[in-house]
C-alpha cells in the first residue's frame, strides 16, 4: 500500500516515515524543504534500510503535485506539510493562510481528481484557544487566539465541510500537543532552520552551548510557577499515533478529531530542569514579555484516541529530554 506524505521530511514528517517504514508501507513523500533538510531523507532511509520516494515539491504547485498522482499509485495521504509558529503568524498572517489553508484545499482537490480520499492530517492543539476546563477533550468548544490556530481550524472546518459534500471521504484530524524528542538512534530530530521557534530544541541548543540563553516568554501566568504549562508528548508516540489513525480511515469513512497528547503538564521551568538532568549542563534563562497569541495552560485528555485508535503516549518527560538531548549532542558533532 502506497501512502503519500506530505512534509515528511519535517520534525513530525520524518519520524512518521520512519514509523510507516517499520510498517511496510510504500511511501512517495513531498516537502518544499524550507523548514527542513534534504540530509533527514537520507537519515530516515539508514534508520529502516529502507528506499523510498522523495520529491521537492510544494503543495500550492498543482501542476507538479497532480504529476504525482498521474506516477504513482497513492491509496491514502498522511498531510503533514504547514507552517508552524506562533508568534511568526502574528506578523505573517498572509504566509499562513496562503501556505496551510491553500495548499491543505489543492491537495484536496488532487486527491479528489485522482479518486484518492484517505486521508490523515495534522491539526493543532491551538484549535481550543483558551480552553477554560483541563484536560482538554475533543468535545472542548473551538476558538483561536493566533493566525497560526486560525489556519488548523479553517482546515478543519474545510475537510468537515468536503466530508458533508461526499461521505465516501475517510478523514483523521490529529490535534498534536507539543512534541519533543527525537529518534533514540539520534540520527533525525528537531533540525529547524534559523533559531528555533520551539521550546524544545531552543533549551538543547543553549544546553549545546550554540544559543545564549533561553527565553522565557512570561512568568506572570495563572500557574504553579508562572510559567506557562504544555502538554509535551515524545515523537515516536505522536508518530505511532499516525499509523493508527491511518488505519482507522483505511477501514473506514467518516471525519474524526483527536487529540494527541499525555494528559500531563509541564511549566517551561520545569522542562529547562528535565533538559538539565538529562545534559549535565546548566541552562541559563531569561524572563521577557509574553509572547501574542500565547495562553496560560494547555493539556490534553486522550481518551478518545486510546478508546478509537488503540493509541496511547507512552514515553515520559525524561525519555524525551534524553533522546532530544542525544539527537543535539550528536548533531553539533558530527556523528550522524
């Protein structure tokens, strides 16, 4: 069975493939590469030993997007490809709309030319806005505070829109949390260009010693420390997660939201102390202004894909900030 994915060779894309390759599946993946590298392919081809597919495209090309299809025999997509940050889309709303909502609505448009209506899509915890009871559950009424939310949420609302147009439509909304981590060979991880727009790799790369600091956007925040409280869920479980939505809209049709997380939460301050167990290195922080757009608390009630998908996270914060911690370790030295 062939599965497209698109942004695959991304933070959550490239873990995805390698997790889809463990599984047999045949894979044709698509990224445009302008918030990855072309090296993570060739790294998730020595994980697996395995050979797949790859081409540098972007979703708002048709023309080259409909060349896939008219090549390749694609029986269902994992749609990863977006655009992510927060506080960019504030100031880059157009970029926003134009590359998640467009590109989301062409290849939709492909897929429905070419009889391809299987599909897998990433979504955002981002969708809840300010949610006011914790955890959140998919049943959390929908609002935004950000571009970037408003984007997941205007594709949803697309796919739930194309679903009602043609119930032989089979679709999976994942609302990720915030993933972190890396693959425990350490060889592919979070590798973005630039500095860092992710709590996450920002801590490693001040633990690394290649960033000063980390900034910590507001500590006047309604929790147990000040600092603002996330659901953070390690990559290989978010991963996991995507084959067992894949095989749910396989087997079946029907649009489905679910949330991806661990139910847990953890203060910024709190991560910079794990990262700091896990390095043997003290990262220096500074406190600055919040952040538009940002919201106090944010964790996930993961039930229902426990209940429907058979999914659960299973990696904890330490396992996390150690494989995240190996995947820097080796990459500012070489050793991938």
């Amino acid at each position: 069975m062939a599965i497209l994915v698109t942004g695959g060779a991304g933070f959550i894309g490239s873990h995805t493939c390698v997790e889809l390759l463990y599984n047999d599946y045949d894979l044709v993946v698509l990224d445009k590469l302008s918030n990855s590298k072309l090296d993570t392919v060739h790294r998730i081809k020595e994980i697996t030993g395995k050979d797949f597919i790859f081409e540098q495209i972007d979703l708002i090309e048709k023309k080259k997007l409909e060349r896939i299809f008219t090549e390749q025999k694609i029986d269902a997509v994992v749609h990863l490809a977006g655009l992510k940050a927060v506080g960019e889309s504030v100031w880059m709303p157009l970029k926003y709309y134009r590359n998640n909502v467009s590109g989301t609505i062409i290849l939709c448009e492909v897929m429905q030319k070419y009889g391809v209506k299987k599909l897998v899509v990433s979504s955002s915890a981002t969708v809840y806005g300010t949610a006011e009871k914790m955890p959140i559950s998919e049943d959390t009424p929908l609002g935004v505070t950000n571009p970037y939310g408003r984007t997941k949420l205007m594709v949803e609302e697309v796919l739930r829109d194309l679903y009602v147009s043609d119930k032989s439509w089979s679709i999976a909304l994942l609302r990720y949390f915030n993933p972190v981590g890396a693959h425990e060979s350490g060889l592919i991880g979070e590798n973005p260009n630039g500095i860092p727009s992710n709590l996450a790799p920002y801590i490693t790369q001040v633990a690394i010693g290649k960033l000063k600091e980390v900034n910590i956007y507001g500590n006047d925040y309604p929790t147990k420390d000040g600092t603002g409280v996330r659901d953070y869920i390690h990559i290989t479980d978010l991963a996991k997660g995507h084959l067992k939505a894949l095989a749910k809209v396989i087997g079946s049709s029907g649009i489905e939201a679910y949330n991806l997380g661990t139910g847990k939460g953890y203060s910024v301050l709190e991560m910079i102390k794990a990262f700091e167990r896990a390095s043997g290195q003290k990262i220096p922080y500074n406190i600055v202004n919040r952040r538009p757009g940002d919201i106090a608390v944010s964790y996930a009630d993961p039930t229902k894909a426990k209940r429907e998908l058979g999914w659960e996270a299973e990696k904890d914060l330490n396992e996390m900030c150690r494989d995240a911690w190996k995947w820097q370790w080796n990459k500012i030295n070489d050793l991938y």
